[in-house]
C-alpha cells in the first residue's frame, strides 16, 4: 500500500493497521503519477498543509498531466469522480504550488515547508464567470479530509496549518482559494475521522490540534 509508512509506530500489527486504513479507506485509491518539477526541502520541517482548486479548463486527467509535466507541480491529486487520485511529488521533496514566482512584495514562498493538494475544478469561465457553480464532490470532500488527517497524523501538523492558497497568497490568488471550499464540512469530517480512530485504537490518534 503507497500510504504505509513504516515510521508509524502506533500501527504495530496487522489488525491496528486494517482498522487504520479501513477508516482512512479512499487512500488505497492512490495511483502514482510522478514529476520531474520538485526540489530538495533543504532541511526545512514541514508543519503546513495548503488546499488548491484547479479552475481548469481542461479534464481531470489533462489537469493532472499537467501538473506532473509542466513546472507548476503539486504532491497530491484529487478529482470529482470516484477513485480518481494522484501522487505526484512524494512528500519529502518540495513541489511548486505555493511559492512566490512573481516575487511579489509581502508573499512568502511556502513550498519549502508544505506539502499540496489539488482538488479538481472546472474554470469559472465556463460558468460564464458564476462563482456559485466552483464545487466540489462527497468524493473530494471525503479524501481531502482522510488525506489531511493521514499527513496530519504522522508528522503532528495542526489543523490550523492546514490552509487555502488563497489564505497565504491572497496577492496573486482569489482570497478564498479554493473557491466554494466548504471549511465546516471538511472540519466535520476530520473531527469523525479522529473520533473514530481514537475511540478504536487509542487517544494517540487524536488530530493535532
């Protein structure tokens, strides 16, 4: 399995770990679709989470392509359909979806210390610029959320640092990126996510908080 880290000394059997990922299920849907456009971290911790929508104007798996081919690049993929998911840089490598290339004045570059995840979009051009109709699938909402806990869980990350692009570039980017992104019902789900896990192995799973 892609998401088996073998750090994760609370998973020390085979049944913990089968209740892990049971709860965590949508991570066995994970393919590998790897870049070439990511870097060293430089010895930089990495204590953040940033949340991206696409708007993209081409398909799900031309937008993923995208990001695995051009120098923009991200670590993970998710899109609208079921099982639709990608890992494109692996997490101890920076890639390039939070930096500051324009070198704006007052935009910090956030690579370093952050790991990505796309959530597929459609542009808001083709809804003749109605902001309304950017959303996202249960399917989105569910392996963000399993997702963002997974990272959260094994390397202590806060949900507080967990974060939309535009929250830390509002320059170059909508203040509320990723658009229509429902915050309460992400934090609904990985408040599940944690309940479960600590009442079926321990107070070790709680989120970070």
């Amino acid at each position: 399995m892609l998401f088996i880290d073998p750090l994760m000394d609370d998973l020390k059997d085979a049944a913990r770990m089968a209740v892990y990922f049971g709860v965590l299920r949508n991570l066995i849907f994970f393919k590998q679709k790897p870049s070439t456009s990511y870097r060293s971290r430089g010895g930089v911790t990495i204590d953040e989470i940033v949340l991206h929508g696409t708007e993209s104007l081409g398909t799900q798996e031309q937008s993923a392509n995208s990001l695995a081919t051009q120098t923009e690049s991200i670590h993970y993929f998710i899109g609208r359909d079921q099982g639709l998911a990608y890992i494109i840089v692996a997490e101890e490598y920076q890639a390039f979806h939070a930096g500051n290339p324009k070198h704006r004045a007052g935009v910090e570059d956030h690579n370093p210390r952050s790991i990505g995840i796309e959530m597929y979009q459609k542009d808001i051009s083709l809804f003749k610029g109605d902001a309304s109709k950017l959303d996202f699938t249960d399917w989105q909402y569910d392996t963000v959320a399993m997702l963002c806990y997974h990272i959260c869980h094994r390397r202590g990350i806060a949900r507080a640092d967990i974060v939309g692009h535009g929250e830390i570039n509002p320059v170059d980017r909508a203040r509320n990126e990723p658009r229509n992104f429902d915050w309460n019902k992400f934090n609904i789900k990985l408040d599940d996510i944690s309940s479960t896990l600590v009442a079926m192995l321990g107070s070790e799973f709680e989120l970070p908080r």
